[in-house]
C-alpha cells in the first residue's frame, strides 16, 4: 500500500498536549506535514498550535475533546476537513492510567480508564476509517508492551491494551478483507519517559515510576510516523519491550514469579506519596512536558527499532559481519594448519 510522505499528509493526533502525543505532533510539524491537536486541554491546544504555526506557513489546528466522546472526536475530523480538506493518517495515542491493586480501585475509577485507552481507541479507528475508506491513508493504533504481557499494580491499564491490541487486528483483518485502501497499525512502546506517573491516578502508598529502562519519548513518535509512511503492521518500541513479550511467552509462570516478587520495588520512586494530587483521570493534567520530571537515564536510541525499520540494511550487516567471522576464523585455520 502506497502511503503518502510526512510533508504531504494531515496528521490527527490524539492526547496531543502530553508525552508521545505532543512529541509526534511536533516532529511531524517540523517534518512538514499539516497537524490537526486533540485533547481535553484547550488552554495547553491552543498554546501548542501556536508554537507549531508560524507567519509564512499555518500547519496546525486543534479541537479540545474528550477521545470518550464519539461525537466529540467526529467533530475534531469536521475539522480536519474544514480546514485542511480531510486527514491521511489518524493516530489513536489518547490514554490515562491507574496505580493500584486491582481490588483497591474503586470500579468506577477502572471503568473511566477503560472510556478513555479502550473506547477512545474504538471511537476513533471508526470515525478514521469511515473518511478513509474512499481516499486511502493509515490508522495507527499506541498500544504497549502490555498489550502483550501483564504487570501488577496496573492491571486495568494492562487490560486497556491488550483490548486495544485485539480490537486492532481485528479491525485490521476486516479492512483487508473488504480490501479498503488503509494501512492498520499497532505501536506497542517498552516503558517512555514521559509524565505518565504523574498524570496517572495513584492508590499506592509511594510514587509510582516507570519500570527501567525507560526510553525516549522521540523513539515513539520516531515510530508513529514511520507507520504513517509505511504500512506495518506492528511495532515494538525499545528492544526491552521485545524480550519481555518474548520471555512472558516463553516462561509465563517464571515471568509472573519475578514480577510478584518485584511488586513493591520495580515501580517504586522511594518517595511517599502525595495526598490528593491532581491526576489526568477525570480532567486534563497535561501541561505540554514531554518527559517525565523524574531524573531518570533515559535510552535516547533503541537498536532494534533502528533494525525494525531498516530490515534490508540490517540483514546485511548480519550477512557482512558473518562473512568476515567466517574469513576470520578460516585464515586462523590456515595460519595454524601452516605452523603445523
């Protein structure tokens, strides 16, 4: 499937004022392609599509809704349309989060995530899918590497992407099958430097983390936009996201173990929690960060994204390099068949 450049496209992006989202926003701007913002912050939309236009070329617009909303995300596409004749790539990227035991939670805090990282996904695949059918372009889907495996003290969160990652191939499966002219993709990131603990509703009593090693946030928008240009259907963020899913495939039980062990370690700050935070569940905690505060290392590059992304080049340097093993390992032979 011929998918457009970055420089020709309109691109929606979803949960554009935080994170993934409002990092994809900025590097497809700055690659030149025309940016349609949506979240539930006007103020921080605004201030964002401020930035990203400028006096000689106006390339973004925004629209202030709750991804929740079907008729709030249909509205944010009018827009698109009004404006810049419609969108080639819409990216569901909008997504809140839960710290806590599942049985601590009050369930109407889990139905709310649900609304929001599940039906914010549902909702905006069909409304992308509806306009794309006639003109082609690409849905892509962030998902995680929990869409894959599981951890504790987010179950609900788990649960959301797994969801999303179902939804999304079967949805992709039935745009095959009717043979519309749209690339499906599912971005499956490792843990992101982004404010995601700080926006996320938290029952423990510590401040959360993210488990290490976090990555980038560039890694992830990097990826999204590949998949506006390429049509993939899947991909991992961060090599470590691809040897967990690998291990929890491989061993589940003996991957449960390690993570009930670490429960109260691995996604532990050290730091106490503060009472009554404000958290992004209910309303907007964005405040256009990209990263996280925590002084964390952070991998800037993932080798294996690099690979993902460039399968040939890769193959043949694999190739390359067991060549000059080979003619290594044979010229020793020969050295020592010499001095015999």
């Amino acid at each position: 499937m011929k998918l457009k450049k970055i420089d020709e496209q309109t691109i929606v992006i979803t949960g554009a004022t935080s994170g993934i989202g409002l990092t994809a926003a900025r590097l497809a701007a700055r690659r030149g392609a025309n940016v349609v913002l949506v979240a539930r912050n006007e103020d921080g939309l605004k201030k964002l599509a401020d930035e990203l236009n400028s006096d000689s070329r106006k390339c973004a617009i925004y629209y202030a809704a709750d991804v929740a909303d079907e008729e709030s995300l249909k509205n944010a596409a009018e827009r698109a349309n009004e404006e810049f004749g419609g969108f080639d790539t819409w990216v569901n990227n909008a997504a809140t989060g839960i710290y806590g035991r599942l049985m601590d939670v009050p369930t109407e805090d889990l139905r709310r995530l649900i609304e929001t990282n599940f039906w914010g996904v549902v909702n905006g695949s069909k409304i992308a899918v509806r306009f794309l059918s006639s003109g082609g372009g690409a849905l892509i889907n962030v998902g995680s590497e929990l869409s894959e495996t599981s951890i504790p003290l987010q179950g609900m969160y788990s649960a959301s992407k797994h969801a999303v990652k179902a939804f999304t191939e079967s949805l992709r499966m039935e745009v095959e099958a009717d043979k519309l002219p749209i690339s499906v993709s599912l971005i499956k990131p490792a843990a992101i430097h982004t404010p995601f603990p700080e926006n996320a509703k938290n029952y423990l009593p510590y401040k959360p983390r993210l488990p290490a090693p976090v990555y980038a946030p560039d890694l992830a928008a990097d990826a999204i936009l590949f998949c506006a240009e390429n049509s993939v259907r899947e991909i991992f963020v961060g090599g470590i996201a691809k040897v967990h899913t690998a291990i929890a495939a491989a061993a589940p039980a003996l991957y449960e173990k390690a993570n009930e062990i670490m429960i109260d370690s691995m996604q532990n700050s050290g730091q106490a929690a503060l009472p009554n935070r404000q958290d992004g569940l209910y309303g907007s905690n964005s405040n256009l960060r990209e990263r996280g505060s925590a002084d964390r290392f952070v991998r800037e590059r993932s080798a294996y994204q690099a690979a993902r992304k460039h399968p040939i080049v890769s193959a043949g340097l694999v190739f390359a390099a067991s060549l000059a093993t080979a003619a290594l390992i044979g010229s020793r032979t020969k050295s020592s068949e010499t001095k015999r």
